[in-house]
C-alpha cells in the first residue's frame, strides 16, 4: 500500500515536472522575444544597425548568462545559514575573494562589449542601451508585482 502511494506519486512529481519545464522555455522565450522588441524600439535601430547590433547583444548577454549561472550561482549555493555560520575568517575571505573576480569578469565582458558596439552604434545609442535594459528589467518586475497581487 505504501510503495503504491510513494510510486502514485513520484509518478505525478515526474509528471509536472515534465509539463513545467516546457512552459518554463516557452516564458524564458516569450520574455526574450519582448525584450528585443523592448531594446529595437528604445534605440530606435535601423535595419544596418539591428543587423550588426544583435549579433553582438546576444554574444554578451550569453556569456554574461554563462557567467552568472556558472560561478555567482556556485557562490550562492555555499551560502545558506548553515554554511556561513561554519565558514572560517579565511574560508570567508576567499569566498569574498572569488565573488569579486567574478564581478571583474562580468566588468570587463561589458567593457569589451562596449568597445566592440562602437563599431556598430552610436555613442548615444549605447548609452540608450543601458537605460533600455534597466527601463525593461524594471517593467519586467512590475509586471510580475502586479500579476501577483492579483
């Protein structure tokens, strides 16, 4: 009886687990698709420079995606009450330590991938850009508030 519950619902963990993860991609997408809509139109690109911008946007964003998930997220993961509680000062400094090589890393991909836009943009437009990309995360968040308190 009690193998038949525990397998009954594994089986249904498995299940939603299943059907999430395709929504899941599918809003990832969908939120992707908004935010090139979102940047195409606050910069107001021309088709010449869409064709060499985007290129360039989506080299960064995923290396700055890899870096993120790859290394803040190993950080993270060490960082649960337990863990900091146990940490000594040099263990706590060395862990301090790699967050910051990772913020460098992250500092010199969008200094990199500022140089490489001057070739494709305006100066103007680049600055654009950042406020597009924060003008976008702040609607993106508002959003997702208000669809909350519903």
């Amino acid at each position: 009886m009690k193998t038949t519950k525990l397998f009954a619902s594994l089986l249904l963990f498995i299940s939603v687990c299943t059907v999430a993860q395709p929504r899941f991609k599918e809003k990832k997408e969908q939120i992707k698709s908004l935010k090139v809509a979102y940047i195409t139109d606050e910069l107001d690109l021309s088709t010449d420079e869409a064709a060499k911008f985007w290129p360039l946007y989506n080299a960064y964003d995923d290396k700055q995606k890899e870096l993120r998930k790859e290394k803040l997220r190993s950080y993270l993961d060490r960082l649960d009450r337990n863990a900091i509680a146990k940490m000594d000062e040099k263990e706590a400094l060395n862990l301090i330590s790699q967050m910051e090589n990772t913020e460098e890393e992250l500092y010199q991909l969008r200094k990199k991938f500022n140089t490489n836009l001057k070739s494709a943009l305006p100066s103007k437009k680049i600055i654009l850009l950042k406020k597009a990309e924060e003008g976008f995360n702040r609607k993106l968040l508002r959003q997702y508030r208000d669809k909350g308190k519903q």
